[in-house]
C-alpha cells in the first residue's frame, strides 16, 4: 500500500530555523513509521524559490535571484540531511520539471474556463506573499496598516490573472462535510469551514510588478503567483502532466503536512486548484503551530532564532529530535528553552530508557554470560508487561494516522515505566541468588519488551534505537513492525552493554 507525505516546499527568503526543522522532522518520523510498518512511502521535500519577497531578498545581498536561490536552497538540503530526514525527493520551483508541470496546470485551468483575466486591487502583504480584506487588516495609531500575520500591507492594483474560487465554495463545503479528516487538528478544520462559509472571491493567481516568477503562458508580461506555483510541486514532482509515470501511483497525497501559517492555500486554494484541473484532492492536510523561544516570538532583529544545527551540535540529534515532538502536543504551539530540553534528554532518555536498557543489558552480560536467556513460565506480571508491549505497535499506528506524535512517545512512556517498575520489583539482581532459572525469565522479559521499544521508537531516534537494538542482538533485517512476531532465538550472543543516552551535564564556568 502506497503512502505519500510532503513538507510544504520551504520558502528560500532566509536560511532554515528551528521551526523548518520541526516540519521536517515530525513528516521524517510519519515517513519511517510507515516504512517501519510495510508501506511503500514516498517523502516528498523541497524549496520554493519564486516572488517578490524572494527577489527583494536577493537584491538586498547583491545576487541575482537565481544564484540567491542555489545558496539557500543548498542550506536547506544540508538541514535535512544532518537531521537525517529520509526524503525521497527535494523538489525545486526552479528546476525545469516544476516549471513544466505547473506551466501544464495553469494551461489546464485556463482551458477548463477557471481563469480570466482581470485586474485586481487591494491590501497585499509581500512578507506574506498574500492579499487581505479590509476587515482582516489592523490600523496603527500612525496610520500603517498591518496583516493579522504582523506584515505591513501596501494598497495593490494591476491588472491580474484570476482565478474562479468563487465557483468553488460549495464544493469545497460539501468535501469538507464528506471527509471530516480532511484538515485537522479539528480547530483548524472548524477554521477553514467558517472561512469557506464566510463567501470566497476570486483569486489573483499572477503578478505584473515583478520578473522572479514562472511566466504565464501566452502572456509572459506576467508571472504566476507565487501561491499556484508553489504548490503545484506536490505533483509536479510525481511527473506531473504525465500521469502514466512510476511515481503517480503515489497521488492523490495521503499527507500534506504544514505550518498553521499556510493552512488556507493548502486547504482552501489547492483543493479548489485541482479540482478545477480534474485532479484527486489531498486525503489529509495537518496543520501543526509555532515554536516561541523562551516565551517571545523568533525574530531575526532581536536575535532569538534557533539555529537546528547548532542544537544538534551541542545536545545531539537524537535529543533534539525527540524533544521537539515530545514537548507539546503535536498541532499546537510550543515554547523551547535549553533547560527544558537538558530535562527531556536527562529525566525522559537517560533516567527512563537509557537506564532501564543499561540495567538489564548488563545483568544479562554479568550473570548469563552475555547470552540471551530463553523466555520462562510467565507470570502475572510478565504477561501484564508484555501485553502492554505487544500492543504498542497498534496503538503508535492510531497516534501515528492522527498525527498526534506526542501521544505517541507517551504511549512508548507508559511502557518504559511500567518496565522501570517492574525490574526494580523483581529485582533479578537478588534472584541470582534464590531464583537463577526466575532472573533468567524475568531479565527476558525485559529484553523482550525493550526491542519492542527501540522498535517502535526508531522512526523517532533512528541513530539511537539502532544502537539499543544493537545490543539486543536484533538481526539488521528484522527491526521492522512484522518482525516483532517472531522471537530473538535463545543464546544469542549480546555485545558488551553501552550507554545510549549519557546524562547532560553543564560544563562550568
């Protein structure tokens, strides 16, 4: 079974922050769920490269747009890589196979009667890449006028190529009430229904106040907007005017996955967009919220933007990884500070896991010879803890379709509790003693419920979960859901036990 998830196509006017990472990562650990769990996935990434705000970017450093662009973009993919987010393909609104197939899309949409030209005049952000109503601005007592996004606004009037949203209204409602998945969290579902409801005008979908665009065909006076442009990518990159190719099993997307800033062009114009083309809609489009640091919002000028990388240089990527999607619940925003990422990685990662996997791993090496024990009659508490790991997969399969990654991990938690109670209830390190053949059985089922752990957590902490599994003696080949049916063989030879999550300490001053 096919499954397709995208980032949005990150936008190049300045380099990645911790809120790109954050996108990348949580779609990385959807992406390798779903690997984990058998489906043929395609991770779809990428920059989005176009309009004004990126050639007045280019120009404030002295580039011309394009060399501007391969910089920045260059930035991007070396984000993701050093978060070792498993995409697929990154896509580029500048590669010629993006512009091809959003050239096609626009030609599509002309010739079905959806776009007309016109002109349009109005309030238009440039940060934003958006036009607002009069009633959505807000008035200073200077007499500015800014965006509810904060963007100062300038009074726009060109003669624009539109599109037919009106015409889609009813259509969008009548989707919207047919597929109640279709956007979530269910707030921003609520959201996008009442702006629907609110009445939709026709969309300016070109510009012809500046060049950095594609050109519209048949009217290169124009360029399109950066809007149309920027999300056809999600099937421009499945080969997009050819449906015949390999990769449009893939379409219709069963994941877009996006910031709450840039909800409405994908659950309101893209979906209105394909089907003017005739295209299947996206199956879900999720809508995760915003990082402030240390309670204010990131701003370049006050100089609080966290650099991904430079977290993952001082703390690790495993750490950073995990706190990000552990900290708040996935789809509403978050407040990152260092203090509490030092408390996940020592209370969360080296207390919990690390030393539940550290304890038994090494009674296992010092009293059974590193061997593997076979598994005993079970009790009552061995069969209560390992019930409650063989149903780990299926419950990370529901948090994971929800997008709801924080329950997820506390789901895991519970599991990594009940272990940590149990090993010190029946403390196999005194049965050495009275019991042997019992600490065997009991230092199994620890064994047993910790390669469920790693397992179900790698899409998570992929570095560190190969590591514990490992030292488990799990076989490279069988780490994925299916394989946890089938048992590790008694006497496997374990590696001597390292620590996975060694205790963050401050260096003094």
């Amino acid at each position: 079974m096919q499954f397709y998830v995208t980032t949005p196509i990150f936008y190049v006017n300045g380099s990645p922050h911790i809120g790109h990472a954050y996108t990348a990562i949580a779609a990385d650990v959807i992406a390798r769920f779903h690997r984990l769990d058998g489906r043929d996935v395609h991770f779809l990434s990428g920059t989005d490269e176009h309009g004004q705000k990126v050639e007045k970017a280019a120009r404030d450093v002295g580039l011309e747009p394009q060399a501007f662009t391969d910089r920045v973009s260059a930035e991007f993919r070396t984000m993701l890589a050093r978060l070792e987010v498993s995409n697929d393909d990154f896509i580029r609104t500048t590669e010629p196979r993006h512009k091809q197939g959003a050239t096609a899309l626009w030609t599509q949409l002309a010739a079905n009667g959806d776009i007309y030209l016109g002109h349009y005049e109005g309030w238009y952000a440039v940060r934003d890449e958006d036009f607002y109503a009069e009633a959505d601005l807000t008035t200073h007592p200077d007499g500015t006028r800014t965006a509810p996004t904060g963007a100062p606004v300038e009074w726009v009037r060109e003669p624009n190529y539109l599109f037919r949203l009106s015409a889609f209204q009813d259509r969008l409602l009548a989707h919207y009430e047919t597929c109640p998945d279709f956007v979530g969290p269910a707030g921003k579902r609520n959201e996008m229904i009442s702006f629907i409801r609110g009445g939709l005008h026709d969309l300016s979908v070109s510009r012809s106040s500046f060049r950095w665009g594609i050109p519209v065909p048949g009217d290169s006076d124009h360029v399109m907007y950066v809007w149309l442009d920027a999300l056809a990518n999600y099937v421009t990159a499945l080969g997009y005017p050819d449906r015949t190719g390999p990769l449009w099993r893939f379409w219709p997307a069963d994941l877009h996955l996006v910031g709450k800033d840039i909800q409405r062009f994908h659950a309101v114009y893209w979906p209105a967009f394909l089907m003017a083309a005739g295209l299947p809609v996206p199956r879900r489009i999720f809508a995760h919220g915003w990082w402030t640091i240390e309670g204010a919002k990131m701003s370049k000028s006050v100089g609080n933007v966290v650099d991904p990388l430079a977290l993952v240089d001082t703390y690790g990527l495993d750490p950073v990884r995990y706190f990000l999607l552990r900290e708040v619940p996935f789809g509403g925003d978050g407040d990152f500070s260092a203090r509490a990422l030092v408390g996940r990685m020592n209370v969360d990662l080296a207390n919990d896991l690390g030393n539940l996997a550290q304890r038994s791993l090494s009674l296992i090496a010092k009293n059974l010879s590193g061997l593997l024990p076979e598994p005993g009659p079970p009790s009552e508490e061995d069969r209560a803890l390992l019930g409650m790991a063989a149903a780990l997969p299926a419950r990370l399969r529901e948090h994971v379709g929800r997008q709801a990654l924080g329950d997820a991990l506390e789901e895991t938690w519970r599991v990594i509790r009940a272990a940590n109670a149990y090993i010190d209830h029946q403390a196999p390190w005194a049965l050495r003693r009275t019991d042997p053949a019992r600490m065997a059985a009991v230092l199994r089922v620890l064994a047993d419920t910790i390669r469920v752990v790693a397992t179900v957590l790698q899409p998570f902490m992929p570095g560190s979960m190969a590591r514990m599994l490992d030292q488990l003696g799990v076989p490279e080949g069988e780490r994925d859901l299916s394989a946890l049916d089938r048992p590790l063989a008694a006497a496997t030879a374990l590696p001597p036990p390292q620590g996975v999550f060694p205790r963050w300490v401050e260096e003094a001053a």
